[in-house]
C-alpha cells in the first residue's frame, strides 16, 4: 500500500502541475483574433437581440454596461447542459452530456470524500449527524457520477468507433482516451460494488493521505482501482480531455471579450509588443529575421503588379 500512495502522491502533484503549466500558457498566449461575434452575454440591454456599445454614437466616450448575472447563466447552461453540442450535433450529446455530468457529480463526490477523510481525521465520525448527511451522500453520488460517465464516455467510444461520418476525423488517441476512461470507471464500480459498497475503505484510504500515515490494507481490486484512478488524473491535464481549462480563455478572451482598444491600454501595448517579434519565413516574399512591422511596411510601400 506504500506504493500505491505514493503513486497517488506522484499522479496529483503531476496533475496539478500540468494543469497549472497549460493555464499559463494560455494566460502567456500572443493577443488573440476576436470573432466579434454577436451577441455578447455581458451586453446588457442588447444581448437579446445581437446589439453592441458599438451603436451608441461616439461610443468611446460612453461607460459601458456589463450584465454579469446574464454571462453567469449563460456559462451555466453550456456547462451543465452542454447548449452548443445539443443545439449542433444531437447524436454526440446524448452520450456527451452524461459523460460531462457523471464527471461533474464524481468530482463532487471526491470533495464529500475529501471531507469525511478530515472528519475522521479529527477523531468524528461517519454514522450521525452531519456525518451520516455526507456518507449518504457519498454513496449517491458517488454510483450515479460512475455510472453516468461510464455510459457517456462507452457510448462516446462506440460512436466514434461505428460513424462511418466521424471514424475519419478520429485519431488513435481518441480511441485510447475514452477507453481509458471506461476502463477506470468501471474497475470502480466493481471494486465498490463486490467489497467496498459504503467507500469506507477508500475514505480510510484517503484519511491515510490526509494524515501522511500508513494506508490500510485493502482487496486488490480497490487497490488496482486507486492505481489507475491516480493515473487517470495524472493523465488528463496532458491530453486534449483537459479542454475545459482552454474553454474559459475560448468564451472569455475571444467569443466574449469586447473589451475596445484605445490607445495607450493593455491591448495597444500587447500588440505594440507582438509586431516587434522576428519573423521565420519559408517563402521568399517575406525575409526572415525582420519584425513584423517591417514586413507590413514593406508590403504596404510595394507598388502593385500590372
């Protein structure tokens, strides 16, 4: 059992790191093309009907209102309902949708988990009070979360193993991602409902970890689920299953982000800054080692060809 916390320990810390270490590359990322898609959320007033500050008349010079509770609802109907999967391919939302779920509600499940480690790590206890409110509600969570992602992420698999539309857009990868996920999920659900039908023994486990002590001894099956539980979560900020971090930056910094350029702001310096980068051109039209603004000065004196 050393071992397997261990491994435990390793998965999170790698986990943790590569999530952190894609957020800031993002965060890093050179300044964005806006869509200037409408309508924006955030547009209070006009949202309904695709409108912008951009109607007001000398709109530079006007504040700008922003509908906060309105961008909140509509973040929570795309991620708790998944609207732009449902509203544009039916067929991969009735498995994608409860794949997201029964990960959202798994997540839930490893906090109530997480919580009743640091009960017992304090010496209370599980069977009353506040304490038998968050061992139901472990139990629950934690067989529907599973078995919503088990059958999102198995039906997910087979449609991209049978759509004879979609099989060409697949790469190796997507097949082995979704099977891993099926894998784990359903090496839990064995595990818990043969030997462990409470997760006693997997809170006991995490207690342990808690408490840096020695983890108790535990069937095989439990133990194989923690091993590739702790890979999984190693594993998922290093593949494309970590979308969810990039989805933020999508929404906020570029279908929603109306924030105008006036001279002197972050967006002018951040561009200023972007046009000063080298350029490393194959085609000879363009020489390599000038700044972009170069390039455009040069383009912009070039006469135009007969």
């Amino acid at each position: 059992m050393l071992m397997v916390q261990v491994i435990t320990y390793a998965a999170l810390l790698l986990g943790l790191a590569a999530m952190l270490a894609k957020a800031l590359r993002y965060v890093g990322a050179p300044e964005h093309f806006r869509w200037e898609l409408y309508p924006v959320p955030h547009e209070k007033g006009r949202a309904d009907y695709g409108g912008s500050y951009l109607e007001e008349l000398d709109w530079w010079s006007r504040p700008r209102h922003a509908a906060l509770l309105r961008e909140l609802r509509e973040m929570a109907v795309e991620i708790f309902l998944l609207k732009g999967v449902f509203r544009h391919n039916r067929k991969v939302w009735r498995f994608s949708w409860p794949f997201h779920m029964g990960l959202y509600i798994s997540i839930g499940w490893l906090g109530l988990l997480f919580f009743g480690a640091i009960v017992e790590a304090l010496g209370g206890s599980m069977s009353g009070g506040l304490g038998a409110m968050v061992h139901l509600a472990t139990i629950i969570t934690g067989y529907v979360g599973m078995t919503m992602a088990w059958i999102g992420a198995f039906g997910l698999l087979m449609w991209r193993l049978t759509d004879r539309d979609q099989r060409p857009y697949n790469a190796p990868i997507d097949y082995f991602n979704l099977a891993f996920f099926v894998l784990v999920i359903a090496s839990g659900l064995v595990g818990h409902l043969t030997v462990d039908p409470s997760f006693a023994a997997l809170r006991a486990y995490i207690t342990s970890l808690v408490t840096f002590s020695s983890a108790p001894a535990m069937p095989a099956v439990l133990a194989a689920e923690i091993v590739l539980g702790s890979l999984l979560l190693a594993y998922i900020p290093l593949t494309r299953t970590s979308h969810f971090v990039a989805k933020y930056f999508l929404y906020h910094a570029v279908r929603w982000n109306d924030m105008p350029s006036e001279r002197g702001g972050k967006i002018e310096r951040r561009i200023a800054a972007m046009l000063l980068q080298r350029v490393g051109w194959k085609a000879s039209h363009i020489q390599t080692g000038q700044t972009w603004t170069e390039v455009v000065k040069e383009m912009k004196n070039e006469k135009p060809q007969a």
